[in-house]
C-alpha cells in the first residue's frame, strides 16, 4: 500500500516558526504506574456511533482511526543531566501533559522514550491538526523539579478510515511515519485509506529491481537481550524501502511484490550481503553479533537460492540466521525440510518466526532442524492483560524447550511483560522496551553507550532463581 505523505512542520500558534522550549510549561510528576498502559476515554470529539473502545463501527462514513507514535528525541542527553531514574519518568510526564491536554486520547507507554496515541477524528487533516497542536504544546522548556529543561519530541502519524483499518499495517506505518520524521525533522502522516493509497503492484514489481540496484533499500536492526546473562546476544534485520516519489513503502507490500514478480531471491541476498558488510563496520566498533534474516518460504524451494545462500555463508563467514516461518514449511515440507537441513549442516542458525499466529503444527516443528522459537507478539502484548495468552506462552516456552530450542518473545513493551517472560523462562527478549529498529549508525550507537546500561537499568526484573532456567551460559 503506498503511503501518502500529509507535510507540516513546527508553527506556534501565531503561525511562526518557532524552536523547541521558547516558552516555559510546568508538567507535574507522574503518577501513574509505569508499567500499566494509560488508557483515557471519553466522548469521541462528537462522532456519532463509535462505540466506548473508541473504534469506529465497520464502514462508518467520515471516521478514521489514527495511531500516533510520539519519541522523546534528546532523552539520552536528559538522562545525562536528570539520572536515569528521573529520567525513565519523562515518559509518564508526557503522557500527563497529553491527558490533561486532550483526554479522548488513549494513551500507552511504548517504551522508555516513546508514546503511543489512539485516537479517532472525522478526517485525516484534523488526524494530523491534533498533533501539531501537541507538538506546538510541547515546544516550550518543561519545568521538571524546579529546572527547566528542554523535551525534544518527535511525531509520527497513520491513519485509516474505520471499516479499512488494520491493527498490524497500522502499527507498521506508523513507524514507518516516525522513521520518516527522523529524517526530515517534520511531524509526517500517512494516509492508508485504500482509495487514496491504492498500490499499484504491477508498478512496484517493476521498480523493485531498479530499487535494489540503486540504493533506495536500507537496514535497520532491532536488538535481542538474553535474558539471563542480561546482555545484548544479537540482532535481527529488517529491511525498508524509502521511494523517491512515494516515500516510505509498507514491508508487508514491496516483499509480497517481491515474491510475486520473482525478486525475492534478489532481495533477499542482497540483505545478506548488506548484513555482511555492517557487520563488519559493527566489528571494528568492538561488537560481533549474529545478525537474523527473514527468509520467504519462496526461497525454501529455490535450489539455486539456497546454493548461492550457503556459498556466501561460507565465504564470508559471518554471523547470520536464518528466521522463517511454519506457513514457509507448509508450502512444500520435504523440499523445505531439506533446505532448511543443509542451512543448520554448515553452521547457519535457524529460528521459527511468528510462532502461533499461525496454523502450528507439531509433526513440522519437531522436524525443523531450529534452534530458536520466536513467540509472535500478538501474545505477548497481551500478556499482562489477557487470562488465556499467559497460558499460550508458558506452554510454548516448554514446549520449545523440551525440543532443546531456546525461546525469544517478540513486542516485549513494558517491564511487567518482561518480568513475568523471565519468571516464565524465557531465554530472550525483542521489543521496543529494548530498542525500536533503527538504523546502522544508530545501532552502534545504542551498543557503544546504551546497550548494556539498557539491560542493566532493567536488572531487577531479571533476577530469577537458576532453577527457571533450562541452561546454564
């Protein structure tokens, strides 16, 4: 789905330009738990029929869903100057600010620097107004205990017409819109209605080759925390398209192109050689990772790729898994049985992605020569607030274990959810509390100067008798 891309930038209310903290702005301390997602309600800005979820009912005319993503851009610095444990409140403090603000907005606490706002309007322009209004709030100099000090925030906006919405493409563009205003310094929104953003996939299967061939691909990593020896133990690598004319495109649509236009393999190879090379830029920074690769259950049946796959592999020598999916293995089990055999025979890790958002099967998984399960999300941002999906994870973790795998839950948000997966035994964490996806320069960043005091910071969730634990490190 092609995203369109609704340009602002940061006006006062006046309408001139104005840089962040021209004004002072007192916030009081917070006062929610930071582990409970904060969740406001109220009318919704005199929308008839939405109902007290705040989702608007299939097909309402003139509704539209919006997701915002809110990143406090210069928290390392204020953690500097504020401590860290002051620090890790700014977020409850913004969230506050916003409460008091606009209370319809429903309001989760995302991780240590960033927000997430829910909320519904009667169009995308008034979706993007609500922001900007928040933005031009929060331009001024905050007063926290007496000092002021300057909060540097950072938007990004997707919205959809309710009756089109989709929790997952929802979630994906908004970061996709964050990632955007990081580089162009602008609060960005991205409109997924269909009969705006229609993608042309034909057109798409036709400049993907030109795409990888000239640059407009890039990687960003997201980190994995082992959660007994309370370290970084890798990373996994997700690959993005930035379109000259059409911005960001959704991974979900130019990978689905690439399967269908042949180009999968193509793509895909060239993230392992991409992978190589920040590999090596990450070593001579001190750090060597194994790095994952998603790999399209197209490419289990492809001799040709699975040959120049291993080759690479073995000519370089890097530190590359391969993750896939259940469904992958469906499509043809004997010739992805194989494949996947001869990936684990020369040293390739191998972990089975987005377990239980599909259809599972035990005769498949005792099969796959795998050395990892990963829990999908779905589960595990649910964790704390659901009666059944705690069930659902700690059996999946035994059961991964009993077939000797270790066990990585992805979408861990909130220290509550990581506190019980280590009760639980879970062997490794991915999620926004650790990190959001970022790109290279980023992630060295965050391994040079934050990697293990992000750990550390987390340390009294970690501590668990031994006796939780499968193995020992």
């Amino acid at each position: 789905m092609v995203i369109r891309s609704i340009m602002s930038d940061h006006v006062d209310i006046t309408g001139t330009p104005q840089p962040f903290g021209a004004r002072p702005l007192s916030l009081a301390r917070p006062t929610r738990d930071f582990d409970v997602p904060i969740r406001i309600r109220g009318k919704q800005r005199g929308v008839a029929g939405l109902s007290d979820s705040g989702i608007g009912p299939r097909g309402f005319p003139g509704v539209w869903r919006s997701l915002a993503m809110c990143e406090i851009i210069n928290f390392q610095s204020l953690r500097r100057h504020l401590g860290r444990p002051r620090a890790d409140t700014l977020v409850q403090d913004i969230a506050n600010r916003i409460a008091e603000r606009d209370p319809d907005i429903r309001l989760s606490v995302a991780g240590r620097a960033l927000l997430e706002l829910n909320y519904e309007t009667q169009s995308i322009e008034e979706s993007t107004a609500i922001v900007q209004g928040l933005s031009r709030a929060f331009s001024r100099a905050l007063d926290l205990d007496g000092e002021r000090h300057l909060v540097q925030l950072r938007w990004g906006i997707a919205a959809v017409p309710a009756g089109e919405d989709d929790e997952v493409r929802l979630t994906e563009a908004a970061e996709l819109a964050l990632e955007q205003a990081r580089s162009e310094s602008r609060v960005v929104t991205l409109d997924l209605s269909d009969a705006n953003s229609a993608l042309d996939r034909a057109s798409l299967m036709r400049e993907l080759p030109h795409a990888i061939a000239s640059g407009q691909l890039f990687l960003q990593y997201q980190p994995k925390v082992n959660v007994r020896r309370q370290e970084i133990a890798g990373a996994e690598a997700l690959v993005r398209w930035r379109h000259p004319m059409r911005g960001l495109i959704l991974p979900g649509d130019f990978i689905s192109a690439a399967e269908e236009c042949g180009e999968i393999a193509g793509l895909t190879l060239w993230t392992m050689r991409q992978v190589i090379a920040d590999q090596q830029v990450m070593q001579a920074h001190g750090h060597d990772l194994p790095v994952f690769i998603n790999i399209s259950g197209v490419l289990l049946a492809d001799d040709a790729f699975v040959a120049e796959a291993c080759l690479i592999v073995k000519e370089s020598q890097a530190k590359i898994g391969f993750e896939i999916t259940e469904t992958a293995v469906i499509r043809d089990p004997d010739s992805a049985i194989a494949h996947l055999q001869r990936f684990s025979e020369i040293g390739i890790p191998l972990a089975i992605d987005d377990y239980g958002a599909g259809l599972s099967s035990l005769a498949y998984l005792k099969q796959l020569p795998a050395a990892e399960l990963k829990i999908d999300k779905m589960f595990v941002m649910q964790l704390t607030s659901s009666n059944r999906d705690p069930l659902i994870v700690r059996s999946t973790i035994d059961l991964a274990h009993a077939l000797e795998m270790e066990v990585t839950a992805e979408g861990v948000e909130t220290p509550a959810a990581l506190a019980l997966l280590s009760v639980m035994g879970c062997d490794m964490v991915q999620g926004y509390l650790i990190s959001r996806p970022v790109a290279l320069d980023a992630f060295i960043r965050f391994l040079d100067d934050e990697g293990h005091k992000a750990v550390a910071a987390l340390r009294p969730s970690f501590v668990r008798p031994d006796g939780f634990w499968r193995k020992t490190s």
